[in-house]
C-alpha cells in the first residue's frame, strides 16, 4: 500500500505543474494523514504525543520560555501550520496566562475530522494560509510567531516568513524547526515541495527549478539566526523583530507558482 501512495504521488506530480496545483494535490494526502492518526492508526509513540497535546495541562515548551516576556500577564502566540492540534502547551502556572492562535489552511477538513472522531481541542485551528496571516491578524499582534515542520509544506515559504514578520511585535520571535531538505527525502511528493537547508551559513530555500536565500526577502539587517542538529537533521531557526512595525514593503519573490 505504501509503494502504491508513492507510485500515485510520482505520477500525479508529473501530470500537475506549479506550485499551488501540487500544494493542492499534497492537500488530500495530508488530510487522510491525521485522520487515520486522530483514529488511532498511526504509529504509537505519535499517536500518544498527538493525544498528550489534548490535555489542558499541556506545558508550555521550556525551550520557546527565552523567546518571550514572563513578565508580561498574557502572551498571543501564533502557530503556522498547526495541524489539527497544535503541538504549543498553554499551561505555565508561574508564567503568563498564554492565548494559541493556531492556523493552517485545511483547518476546515480538520473540523470534520475531530467531528468524527469526537475531539475537542482547546484551542481549536483557524482556516488561514501563511502566506495570507495579514488579511486575518492585525500587524504587530503577536509576542511569539511558531512553526514545526509546516513551512516548507507552503507553495510560498517565502511569503509565509514575511507575513509572519509583519504581525509580529516590535519585541518578538519568530522560531521555526525543520526538518532538512524534506522534499529531497519524500520524493518532491504531495506537500513537499520545497527543502529547507543553510548553504555557506545562510538560510535557504530551495527545489530542483529554484534557489532562494530567506534573507534577500526581509528588512536589511535582519538578523537571522540558524542552528542544525545533525544527529535528528533538523534545521531551527530564530528570527528576531528588529524593526517598526509597520507593514514593510517587502521584496517579492520570484515567481514560486
């Protein structure tokens, strides 16, 4: 059955060309991902992480503590790409009282997906592209901007970094943690289309027709700061608000689609 999904994905991603068509194609591939693993049917240790996020005393990541005010009385924190549950704890009884704000763009499939198996998340994810944060955030909202493995499923990343930027606080993070150069591993098949990976200690984003570096598309002087871990190859990377907040026009990438 494996090889027959592979099979499948080869051939329709020869038949569909552009970006946004095989973000969309990745789109049915990735719903039936969590509905089986929301059932159950995935493999065991990520089922039960996947259920621990359920529990309303979920902690706030110990690692994203330095990333924000503990003084402040409450944090907005926005994760991009979040899936159905989003992988951020809440719950920190000495810190700040902290709002999730998950988005992803199936956020609708999702619903009918916890629907059917009956789950009720409590923070429940928003229907938002990352590449369209600012038509549904206001700018300068958020203490802390998120994403986990989520970015480099975007058929625009790119654009997802700057719109990330843009609703960021004056005093805010943006973390991100990857896996390197995914759409080399999974065979360029459904969401991964893009692989993320630091070339000559820049950031790059990068496919077999296309080579960007993330720090040609942010203000000048953004200080962008990477670390990999080669044992897990994973790619994390912390980006400072170092500007006004105001909406910065940011240079386009070249065409993605």
């Amino acid at each position: 059955m494996l090889e027959l999904k592979r099979f499948l994905k080869d051939i329709l991603n020869k038949i569909f060309v552009g970006q946004e068509l095989r973000w969309k194609l990745g789109a049915y591939f990735e719903t039936r991902f969590w509905y089986l693993l929301l059932q159950g049917k995935g493999q065991k240790s990520f089922t039960d992480e996947l259920y621990g996020r359920l529990d309303p005393h979920f902690p706030f990541q110990e690692h994203l503590k330095k990333y924000v005010n503990q003084e402040s009385k409450k944090l907005k924190i926005l994760d991009v790409g979040a899936g159905p549950v989003s992988v951020l704890g809440s719950y920190w009884p000495d810190g700040p009282e902290i709002d999730i704000y998950p988005i992803d763009p199936l956020a609708d499939k999702y619903d009918l997906i916890l629907q059917k198996v009956k789950l009720n998340p409590k923070a429940r994810t928003i229907l938002c592209y990352g590449e369209k944060i600012t038509e549904k955030f206001p700018l300068s909202f958020f203490d802390l901007v998120h994403a986990r493995n989520s970015l480099d499923h975007s058929y625009d990343p790119i654009k997802c970094f700057q719109e990330m930027l843009a609703v960021l606080k004056e005093d805010g993070y943006i973390y991100t943690g990857h896996s390197r150069n995914e759409g080399e591993k999974e065979n360029y098949g459904g969401f991964h289309q893009w692989n993320f990976d630091i070339i000559d200690s820049n950031f790059c984003i990068w496919n077999k027709n296309s080579r960007y570096f993330l720090k040609d598309y942010l203000p000048s002087g953004s200080q962008i700061i990477t670390e990999f871990d080669q044992e897990s190859d994973w790619i994390t990377l912390v980006l400072p608000n170092l500007h006004c907040r105001k909406f910065l026009k940011l240079p386009l990438c070249p065409a993605m689609l």
